[in-house]
C-alpha cells in the first residue's frame, strides 16, 4: 500500500515537473514580445489621463503622478521628502554611511 502511495506521488511530482520545465525551456527559446504603444492599453490610458481624456484611473497611477508631480523639483533641493515618497539621500547621509562602514 506504502509503495502504490510512493509511486503516486513520485509519478505526479515526475509529472509537475517535466511540466514545469517545458514551460520553462518554451519561454526561453521564444519570450513574449513587448506590446507596441498602439496595443497596450496600460500606457494609452496613462497617456490619455496625462493629457486630460476621461479614462479610468488606477490606484497605481494616482501613486505614480503624485510621485511625478513631487519629483519633478527634487533636482534643485538637496533632498525632498513628502507624502512617503524622497528623492533619494542628502549628501551628507551618504557620507555618514560610508564612515560607518566595517
């Protein structure tokens, strides 16, 4: 009884991952091809927003434009932090990082 049980599972697992693997091999010898700007209605709907179109909004987007419209004058502050989103690390942090290094 034990061994109908182990070759069950040995047979389904052998099973799982030959699977697996085709899978694996079939998307490296031939990977998705990436959506011309026409066919991806991701970046249409971002585009449209950005210009004013009605479009539906995403949570992702509202994230994405807040984080635009914060960063767009980081480059002449040292460091900006607002709304949980930075513009990476004052000079001096860095500084202070790689003096405390081992």
């Amino acid at each position: 009884m034990v061994q109908i049980f182990l070759i069950v599972i040995g047979a389904s697992l052998g099973l799982f991952v030959t699977t697996w693997l085709i899978v694996y091999v079939g998307q490296f010898i031939q990977p998705d091809r990436p959506l011309s700007p026409q066919h991806d209605l991701d970046l249409m709907r971002r585009v449209s927003m950005k210009v004013g179109k009605p479009s539906p909004v995403l949570f992702s987007d509202i994230r994405m434009l807040e984080k635009e419209r914060i960063l767009v004058g980081a480059e002449v502050q040292e460091y900006s932090y607002q709304e949980g989103f930075s513009s990476g690390w004052p000079d001096r942090w860095v500084d202070d990082v790689i003096q405390r290094r081992n």
